[in-house]
C-alpha cells in the first residue's frame, strides 16, 4: 500500500492503543541516505514542531517554555514509524497516550487549574 | 418511533436556538428602516443556513468525522491557522454581543445596570458547560427558547400586510440610504448564516453518535428547523415593519427592542419578550463558546466532549471558560450591546466563505461522503449566497463606517 506522506500522514489525527484522541501528525522525520531514497523514522506530535512549521522562532520560544514544565520536555515527541498503523481515517500507534508525554500540558491544566475550579 | 422523536426533538432545538440578539436586532432594524422591503435578506440568510445546517449533519453522520478535524486533515496545519484565528476574531465579537444581550435582558427586568450583570451571566453560562450533559444544554435550554414564538404571535397580531412582506421576497434596490440598506441586508445575512451554527451541529451530532440511518431526520431538521428559525426572525421585521417603519423610530438601543411587543401584548408581552431575549441570548452564548472550544479540540486532535468531565478533558474545558472571560470583556467594559451586535453580524458576513468554500470542497470528497456528496443545487445555493454576501459586505461596511 503506497501513502502519500503529505495528504496521508501529516496532520492526520493520531489515536492510541485505546482509541483515544492523542493529537495529531505535526512533523514527520526523514532519514536522508547518500544514493539512496530517504526513509521515514518517526512522526512527532507536538506544539514544538506545529508553530516551528508557521515560523522557527515561535517553535523555539514555545520549546523554551515547554522545557520548565519538567525533565524530558522542551523537545517534540517522536513516535517510531513502525509503531503506527492505519485504521480507516486515522493513525493509530502502539501505545497508551497516558504513558507518553502527548498530554502532559493537558494534565498540567488538570492540575493547576481544573481541579482547583469549584464543581470540578 | 424513536427517531420520529429525535426529528421532533431536533426541529424544537433548533427553533429555539435560532433567534439570539443578533437575529433580533438585525431583523427589527431592516424592519424599522426599509419596511418590508428587506425580507429577502431573511429568505436567502435561511435558505443558505438550511442547506449548511443539512450538509454539516451529513458530514458528520457520513464520515463520522467533525468539520474542523477535516479541515485540519484536508487543507493542512497553515489553512486551519487562517480558520481558526477569522473564526476567533468574529466569533469572540458575537460572543460578547450574546453575553451582553443576556445581560440587558436581566437589567430589563430588574432596572438594575447591564454591566453589573455581564459576570453573573458568564458565571451562569460557564457553569452549564462546566455541569450540564450536551443533552441539557442542547435540549433544555433550545426548548426553553421557544419562548421566541412570542413575536410570531405579536406579528399576527400586529395585522401586517402579507401582500408587501411577498413582495419583499424579491430583492430590490433601496429608494434612498444606499449604504445603510446594503449594511442592513449584510447584518441580516450574517445573523442568520452563523458558521457556530453548523459547526457546533456537526459536532452535536457526532456527540450523539449519528450514523448514515440519521439522514432523513437530519433533512427534517435542517429544512423545518432553519424554516421555522427564519419564520421567527421574519416576524421580528414584520413588528419592525409595522410598529416602527411608519413613525420613522429606529432601533438605536435594546430598550427600543421591547416597544416591538409591548404594544400589542401588554405587560405580559413585556415579560415574554425579556424571557426571550434572555433565553435566546444565553443558549447561543453556550453554543458559541462550545463551537469554538470543539473548533479549537478538534483541530489540535485533543480529548473533548462535553459529556465527559472537565479533569477528562481539561484543555478543552478551560478553552471554553477562557473564551467566555475574553467575550465577556467588551461588554463589561460597557460597549454597547447594539452597536458590538453591528458590527459583528457584518464582519461574519465578510468572513462567510472562509469556512463555507473549504467546507464545500469537503461536501464533495467522496473519500469522506461516499456516494452522499452534495449536489448541484446544494453547491450552487450556498456558494452563490456566501460570495454574495462577502462582496455586499467589502462595498457596505466601509460606506456604513464612513457615513455614520
């Protein structure tokens, strides 16, 4: 089956393991071989990659910030090409979106804000 | 039987979720300033959501996808930034005018300031989306909205002229104000064409799990419904029309608003039509700040829903609260609920086919629709009526800023 890396992949959403929304394809990481065809070795998901797409700078102020949020953060999560596969409409990886840092800005919200909210 | 209830269900919520301030004031000011001779601008306003209304519910059932998960998937990450930051800008600015609509209902009927009310009715509104289930705020509040039918029962009553409201469904030139009557007509048009509207059925409808069997009701609800809506607004320019037209009143503040029943109904009118405004007001109030909140969910791929808790999904939950802080700033700071509700009707006018001419590429993908694609006459009617809208609103609304 052939996909077309632009129309199939890029900013196709992405579910987990369980079927859950865990954001969508910002990037795609290409391995760029000499005399050879490149390969695809990762897709990331992260607002690093999407604001670095409309402008560099942006990517690079919103990584800086995303870097306090804890070890491990500051950079766009990469998901091993091998690890996705297409389900109709939809990606889905191998994986449970709660054990990756997809959502981790979704919990510091919980956190932080959610649970301290009356009625929550 | 249970669909013939959902069909039932769907035309109710639907009429009740027409009207909002800004069909009310865009209808009573085409009334007060051109008679019937605007009524047009209602028929193809209603015409043209009718038909986004059905094309959004087929989407939706068809692919099982929401309209801007699509948009993302189809145009890309650059589009979607476009969608989302013209949708913002307007929707925000209609927000403010709903929250102020509601709040001037309250000071209506207590006599106490608007501005005093705006936080207790973004408190109110947030709390619904914080506790309702999408079925309360879906049905309850759009049943509650019935309360509308107030002003169909004025205008019969009002004994209008059917003769000229038929002839005002023919458009025609404008004897005198050339701006303010092309204004009006781009006001009225982008009242009743709402994009919060259609997306926020779309995402309905995948909140209620709709599927290909949903089609027929999905007709029904968008052809009676939308009708139905348009019928209600119709009789706010047919009150205008007569109560206001021929005294030369126009409708400068929301308290001119109450004068279009109360002469006919009394003290009850009075009452009803407070209900109304602040019914109406508040149910899209939720509704707009739900449809941006699902826009914005949908789009970046996060967990959403408002059947689920807000810790379930907690970007999307401060989404829609944050949006009711920034929409409830404009009228706090006292902007007129009238002159935000103006301006706001215009602007969506101009931004129509930003997200309607994306939107019809996607209602003719069969990757997403199968053989359920839209037709000839679907593409041509809302194609036709949003670009007509965008060039009335370029040529009107600087003439509108210059003149007044």
């Amino acid at each position: 089956m052939s996909l077309h890396l632009v129309a199939d992949v890029l900013d196709e959403q992405l579910r987990d393991r369980n079927g859950a929304n865990a954001g969508r394809v910002d990037g795609i990481i290409l391995l760029l071989r000499d005399g050879e065809p490149p390969v695809v070795t990762h897709v990331e998901v992260s607002p690093i990659t999407l604001l670095a797409r409309f402008n560099r700078r942006l990517g690079r102020w919103y990584a800086r910030r995303d870097a306090r949020l804890g070890p491990g953060r500051g950079v766009p999560y990469r998901i091993p090409w091998p690890n996705l596969r297409r389900e109709g409409t939809t990606l889905r990886f191998d994986e449970d979106v709660e054990s990756t840092p997809i959502n981790a800005f979704e919990d510091w919200l919980r956190r932080t804000i959610v649970e301290r909210l009356p009625w929550s | 039987m249970k669909k013939f209830l959902q069909v039932g269900l769907g035309i109710v919520t639907s009429v009740g979720g027409f009207l909002e301030i800004g069909s009310i004031t865009t209808a009573a000011q085409a009334g007060a300033g051109f008679g019937y001779q605007l009524v047009w601008s209602i028929a193809l306003g209603t015409v043209c959501i009718a038909f986004l209304v059905e094309m959004s519910g087929r989407f939706a059932a068809c692919s099982k996808r929401t309209i801007p998960d699509a948009m993302r998937e189809r145009f890309g990450a650059n589009f979607f930034a476009i969608l989302l930051l013209v949708m913002l800008g307007v929707s925000l600015l209609v927000l403010g005018a709903e929250i102020g609509g509601a709040a001037a209902a309250v000071e209506l009927a207590t006599g106490i300031a608007l501005p005093v009310w705006v936080i207790p009715v973004a408190v109110v509104s947030w709390l619904l989306l914080w506790r309702a289930t999408f079925g309360v705020i879906e049905n309850g509040v759009s049943m509650l909205g019935l309360v509308t039918i107030v002003f169909a029962v004025a205008a019969v009553k009002a004994h209008p002229s059917y003769a000229e409201i038929g002839a005002g469904m023919l458009p025609t030139l404008p004897h005198g104000d050339t701006a303010k009557y092309w204004f009006t007509a781009v006001s009225v048009l982008g009242a009743s064409i709402s994009p919060y509207l259609y997306y926020f059925y779309s995402s309905g409808a995948i909140e209620d799990k709709w599927d290909a069997s949903y089609l027929g009701a999905n007709r029904g609800i968008a052809a009676l419904g939308m009708g139905f809506g348009g019928f209600l607004s119709l009789a706010v320019l047919v009150l205008a029309a007569v109560l206001f037209h021929p005294i030369g009143k126009d409708v400068q503040d929301y308290h001119d608003l109450t004068q279009l029943v109360t002469p006919l109904l009394g003290r009850t009118g009075f009452w009803l039509f407070v209900a109304a405004l602040g019914i109406a007001c508040l149910g899209a109030t939720l509704e707009i700040a739900l449809s941006l909140a699902y826009l914005v969910a949908q789009g970046f791929g996060w967990k959403w829903g408002e059947d689920l808790e807000p810790r379930d999904d907690a970007r999307f939950s401060v989404t829609y609260t944050l949006l009711l802080v920034v929409g409830a700033i404009l009228p706090l700071i006292g902007v007129d609920p009238l002159k935000l509700t103006e301006i706001s009707m215009a602007l969506t006018a101009a931004s129509l086919p930003v997200g309607v001419l994306p939107f019809l590429i996607l209602m003719n993908d069969k990757e997403y629709l199968g053989k359920k694609t839209n037709g000839r006459i679907g593409n041509a009617v809302v194609l036709c009526i949003s670009v007509m809208a965008l060039v009335l609103a370029v040529v009107s609304i600087p003439l509108e800023v210059l003149g007044s």
